[in-house]
C-alpha cells in the first residue's frame, strides 16, 4: 500500500478542492477523507472509485532495486528489464540503471528504453555508466508495437537471433530485432551478436527490420556474424540511417549461399542514409559496404571505406534498385571480380560531388561499373 497526504487542516465547509500534488509512484488511487475531533480521528471515508494519476511515465529499473511494482520510483526500481516492460503503459520510458542484465527484453507496447544511468539515477551518461543487456537469441526485441518505440544508451552483446522467414527461413537480429514495428534506435553499441553456421542462413547479425518506419542513429555495430546484411539487414522496411559506425562484419567462410551485403543489407526496402562510416566488412561475395535489391538506396555525406568482396561491388552494389548519393567518400574497397567501388545494374544511378577512388577490382572496373543504368555522375 502507498498512503500520500494531499492536504491536511481543512476546515470541511468548502464544497470542493483543488489540490496540486507531486509526482506520485502510483497510476491509480483513492481518496481517503480523516475527520479529526479533539485531536483523535473521529471517522475516515473513502471515494467511491479509483481515479487516474498522471505523474511522469517513469519505470526504473536498478540491479539493487527493491523490486515493488510498479516500479515507479527509484526507490522501488525492478531488479530486471523485462519486468519494468511488462508493467509499463504505453507512453512510458524505462530507465536503467548501469550494470550488465543478462536477459532478453521484447517489447510489445508503444515504450522507450533508456540505458545509461548513474546509480541512484542522479545522472544520466551512457559512456560513463555503461548499461548492458546480454542474452543469446534476439537480446532486445520489438514486436509488433503499434505507436513510437525505442532503445537509446545501451551496450547489448551475446545476441545470435530469431528464427523467421523474412523471406528465406533463417535467424535474424542479433542485437536488436524489429518485426512490424517503428523503434527508434539511437546511441547504442552493438558488439560481436549475430549468428553463422556453415549450412545455414541468417541476417541482420547487429540490427534486423521487418516492416515499419526505423530510425538508426548514432549507434557502434561491430564485429557482426551473419551470411547477409552482416550489421544491418532491411526487409519490406523503411530505414532512416545516420551517424553509425557499422564495421568489421563477416560470413561464414564455407557457407555456400548468399552472402551480401556486410555493412547493410536493404532487400525490398527504402534505406536512406547520411553521415555513416561503413567499414572493414569482408568475406562477402557482393556489396560488401552495402547491397541493395530491389530497393531504393540514397546517401549523403556517408563514408564506405575499406571493405572487400569476393565477387561484385566492393563498397557499394546495387540491383535493380535506384542510387542516389552526394558528398560520399568510396575509397579503398575491392572485389574479387566487377566493381571496386560501386557495382550498378539496371536502375538509374546518380552520383554527385562524391570521391570515388583507390577502390580496386581484379577483373573490371576498380571505381564504378553500370550495367543497364541511366543518370549521371557529375562533381
């Protein structure tokens, strides 16, 4: 029980009152009236049902919290993630306390998590209070939210994935693992999540989208396994992504299926990009940068540098599906056969104030190969 006092010494001739109080713990209350008569409590009423509070949509979450739902305070912070989520309201955010929470989160209501906080939630730095979830399967999971969604300062590990069909029957998000939801996914580290095996299919190792509006900003994804799409893997989505790092994805070496795209994979999907650094991805036959099918990809001011594919597109291909970039750096990719930098075919490609160079192919052209393309590339 949680007993608050509102307002005391009343005279009792009002017919009604208006009180402003402080945030409280609590979504749901009665009003409990105490008449007091020579300095002894005479009788006490109560409303006659609940009514709302609106405080601040808080839920706290501490490694040393007390654990009292719902949560609400630091004071009563849950001691795990998924059981602030599981009591929260749409709307609200879950803070969380630094430490390493080795469980899986899905999140199946319009809620933000937020990592990053001091102890006793005095302050709030994710560099300096780092926040980590670690769990095998899809470690955080956002699953058919209808509503703004998020994760924001968290550093999440030992993610391998789902399974699903999204279209070929494989495992995907590693890290974070969006199905028919919209999350905003900002300033977190991704490291070393995915899952490859020599005979089996999977994508997404860092970030996996199905459907929805995403916004990826800001984030670190490295050291990413999975056959395609090795950091982030788009399917029938619509992507915003900027500012990432997105570096040092690889394949299973023996695996003989498809292996694209090991910085971003937009396959049936609208990427659009800006300010990312995509490197050091390799062991990918084509568009070991990124890879697009079917799709349509647009860059701005995006550095793909250093990456290297055994077959087409060192930093960037595209398959039948519009490029559009202005003020990229491409510089330093290779492939094995067609297509340093940029492997093009039959869709329109239009470059602009772009640095193409130092890309390298060990059959035809080391900086940029069209095939069946229209546009332009101009500086």
């Amino acid at each position: 029980a949680y007993d608050h006092t509102i307002a005391r010494g009343l005279a009792g001739t009002a017919v009604e009152y208006v009180w402003n109080v402080d945030n409280l713990p609590v979504t749901t209350a009665r009003v409990k009236v105490v008449a007091w008569y020579d300095g002894e409590v005479a009788g006490y009423d109560f409303s006659n049902g609940d009514f709302t509070i609106s405080g601040a949509p808080h839920r706290y979450v501490s490694k040393t919290g007390a654990n009292i739902y719902p949560y609400s305070i630091p004071a009563w912070a849950a001691t795990s993630i998924q059981t602030a989520v599981d009591a929260a309201a749409p709307g609200d955010t879950i803070m969380v306390e630094t430490g390493t929470y080795n469980e899986r989160v899905s999140v199946l209501q319009a809620i933000h998590l937020l990592g990053g906080w001091s102890a006793g939630f005095a302050a709030r730095d994710p560099d300096a209070y780092t926040t980590t979830i670690n769990a095998g399967g899809s470690t955080v999971s956002f699953v058919q939210v209808a509503g703004a969604c998020g994760i924001e300062g968290f550093r999440i590990t030992g993610g391998t994935g789902t399974e699903q069909m999204l279209p070929e029957l494989g495992v995907y998000g590693g890290g974070i693992f969006s199905y028919d939801a919209s999350p905003a996914i900002r300033n977190n580290v991704i490291a070393s999540c995915g899952y490859v095996g020599h005979s089996s299919y999977s994508a997404g190792g860092g970030i996996a989208c199905y459907l929805g509006d995403v916004v990826i900003e800001e984030n670190t994804i490295d050291g990413s396994r999975a056959q395609s799409g090795g950091g982030v893997y788009l399917y029938q989505a619509s992507a915003a992504v900027s500012g990432n790092t997105i570096s040092g994805s690889e394949p299973h070496a023996e695996y003989s299926g498809a292996r694209r795209g090991g910085g971003l994979y937009a396959r049936n999907a609208t990427a659009t990009l800006s300010g990312n650094v995509i490197s050091g991805n390799s062991g990918y036959n084509d568009g070991a940068g990124i890879y697009a099918w079917k799709s349509t990809l647009e860059l701005d001011g995006d550095s793909i540098v250093s990456n290297t594919a055994l077959s087409d597109g060192g930093g960037v291909m595209c398959e039948r599906s519009p490029l559009s970039a202005r003020r990229v750096v491409i510089s330093g990719n290779s492939a094995g056969s067609t297509g340093g930098g940029i492997y093009h075919y039959a869709a329109s490609l239009e470059v602009a104030n772009s640095l193409v160079a130092l890309n390298a192919a060990s059959m035809t052209a080391g900086g940029v190969y069209a095939d069946s393309a229209w546009g332009g590339i101009e500086n």
